[in-house]
C-alpha cells in the first residue's frame, strides 16, 4: 500500500513538473515579456576572462524555487568565470521569479548565435547532445539521478548555502564571522513548523529522525532552563551578548533575520544542531554553519562527500539516546577541543564545500567530459530532482 502511494506521488510530482517546465507554452504574455527582456541583455562577451556556458533543456535544473540554477550559477561566478545563457524560452523564461532571478544581480550575457562564441570555454548542460560541445575545452553534463555511490565515475555536487547569502555576499566575509566570539553551546535556527518537517521520506527511506522529532527530543533531554527559544527579534538581540550554556532555538518563522545577518547569527555558537530539511536531511544551515566555523551535531555525515568524521570536524549521533549523549557531550567540551574541532569545521568547509574549491574539484575529475551528480545525496523516493 505504501509502495502504490509512493509511486502515486512520484507519477503526479512528474506531471507537475513536466506541467511547471513547459507552462510558458500556454501564456503568450509571457513569452512577449521574455522577448523584451531579451532585447535589453548583454550579448558582448569578455575578453579576458574565462567563459562558462550553460545550455539547458528546461527549468528542470531549478530545483526547489530556482535554487539549483542560481546556485550552480554563482559557484562559477565565484570560480571567476563568466558566465554565458544560452538563449532558450524554455530554460529562461522564469529567471525573473523566486531564487532564480538572483543571477540578475551578476554580470552576464546571452548568447543567441553559436558564432559569437569564442573556443576553449566550459560548458555546462543536462542535454544528451548540444551543439556548442563541438568547441568546449570541457563538458559539464548535469545528471538528476539519485543513488550516488563513491564508485560512481561522475562528480557529487557539493550541497550549497541558502541562496541569498551568496546574493548578499555574506560568503565572501567568513573569516569575519569565525573571529567573532562564541556565546551560544549549541544552537538550532531555522524554519520549525513540525506539520512540514515531518516527513515520511526522512523517518523511512533515510532513517533519520526528523527535524520535528529532533526539537522535541531536545525539550525531552534539557531542562526547560537549558532551552532559550528565540520567539521575535527583540528576544534575538537580547540574547545575542548573553552566554548560555544550553541550547538556543531561533524559529524563523516567528523569528526573521535577514540574509545580511545570518552568518553572524551562526557564529555566537561553539555548535549547531543540524536538523534534517523537509523531504530529504541534507540543509543549507549545516553548510551555514560548518563555513562561519561552528561545529554541526549531525546523524547525516555519509551525505558529505567525503564524510564528515566524528570527533574530528563534527558530533554525530543515529538515535535519540546518542542525541542526548552528544549533547551533554557538547555542552562539556573544554575550549582547546572546541577550538580544534571548529578549524576542522571551517577547514572542510573551505576544501569540499566553498564555491571556488568546489569547482576546481569539478574541473579535475575529468580531462574532458564530466558527469555532475546535481543531487548526490538524494535516494530513490527520497524527495525530487
């Protein structure tokens, strides 16, 4: 019964999708509006820096609210690549909506004739066959498939931030952030509603504790005093200064803090309880976390490539006993084993997951053509490519 419902779901997720990718086709507003916009974009390419191409099918490569492009796109961006679209209404016709329209904020062109393209630039695609891999020095083909293994010849993309910190360039200042002083243990922010994080896919097919069961478990273990919840901005700046040395938990549903800030926020913790995201564990807050240098308790090291290490660059725990173990663990720790901990943290960061490295990386893995898993951690009927 659950196996039919899963595929059910999994049926009906593909039509919407395939309905969202080519819904443009129905609205010949839009397409009038992607041709003026088109008009007004950049076409010139520089000379003097090197150029990555993206030639995309449709808006599948988007992922959740345009997240995947955008962030693929800045990774490049920060490599000190110049990025070039290829223009196609299906690919592009929303770079204008949700996370997607961030690459607006960057410098780019489009390209409409293969002509003006010069030789020996990168290309990136999901496509079995373009014709602009002729005179690619490389080609990056994108592959949506789940189920990755260390063995496999392809390139596990590295799981990426929150797109608006790129946007804010709040990446570029981490050294920052890891000199700030540390007045948290162990601390928990980002969204907790516990209808939407309690997913059947994290408790079955990845056999994790949700997010919903980790906040609760957590008010099983402390005491209600070693709990500070942040309920609104002024609870947030009146703890900011303070030390405690329990667990401070920021819903930010009832506690926003805007792009600008959010590292900041992470970095007044020694660690950060890296709770799983809604279909699948891996989140853009344990990324947050590891690059400002605070240390994740996480149950999901394997979905880091390579693993994250126990005791070495993270605290990890499998069940709700070992949570309560690693916790008081955590709230224990002498300063020089935080302190080497936390270098560690920052030190992976810096080598698996920062965008420059990341491609660099990617670049390596193969002379010529590479295959990119875009979701390496993903499992089948885990969550949606």
């Amino acid at each position: 019964m659950n196996s039919a419902l899963q595929q059910l779901s999994s049926i009906g997720h593909k039509l919407d999708g395939t309905l969202q990718r080519y819904k443009s086709v129905l609205y010949p507003q839009r397409y009038l509006q992607y041709r003026r916009w088109l008009k007004q974009q950049r076409q010139d390419l520089p000379q003097n820096q090197p150029l990555v191409v993206f030639d995309f099918r449709d808006t599948r490569i988007d992922g959740p609210q345009g997240r995947r492009f955008y962030c693929l796109f800045i990774f490049f961006v920060r490599a000190g690549f110049y990025p070039v679209l290829r223009d196609n209404y299906f690919a592009l016709s929303n770079i204008q909506e949700k996370y997607k329209q961030l690459c607006l904020r960057e410098h780019f062109s489009v390209l409409q004739h293969e002509r003006d393209l010069p030789q020996d630039y990168l290309l990136v695609s999901d496509k079995w066959y373009s014709s602009l891999a002729r005179n690619a020095k490389k080609i990056i083909t994108v592959n949506y498939q789940p189920d990755y293994q260390a063995g496999d010849a392809c390139f596990p993309m590295p799981f990426p931030m929150f797109p608006p910190i790129y946007a804010a360039q709040q990446d570029l200042q981490l050294e920052t952030y890891r000199q700030q002083q540390r007045h948290w243990t162990v601390f928990f922010g980002g969204d907790a509603e516990r209808g939407k994080y309690n997913k059947k896919s994290i408790r079955k097919i990845y056999a994790k504790l949700s997010r919903a069961q980790l906040l609760q478990s957590i008010e099983k273990i402390l005491r209600p005093e070693c709990i500070i919840e942040l309920q609104n901005e002024g609870m947030l700046q009146n703890a900011k200064e303070k030390h405690h040395t329990g667990l401070v938990v920021m819903n930010t549903r009832q506690c926003k803090v805007a792009a600008e800030d959010w590292l900041s926020t992470i970095a007044r913790a020694r660690f950060f309880l890296a709770c799983p995201g809604v279909r699948y564990p891996m989140s853009h807050n344990s990324i947050e976390a590891m690059a400002v240098g605070s240390i994740p308790i996480t149950q999901y090291p394997e979905m880091f490539f390579p693993p994250l290490e126990d005791g070495k660059n993270c605290l990890t725990f499998s069940n709700e006993t070992e949570l309560q173990t690693v916790i008081v663990k955590a709230m224990a720790m002498d300063e020089s084993a935080v302190g080497a901990l936390a270098q560690a943290a920052a030190s992976y960061y810096d080598q698996y997951l920062a965008p420059t490295a990341s491609i660099q990386h990617l670049l390596n893995h193969r002379p010529k053509r590479i295959s990119l898993r875009i979701l390496p951690f993903l499992k089948a009927g885990g969550g949606f490519a």
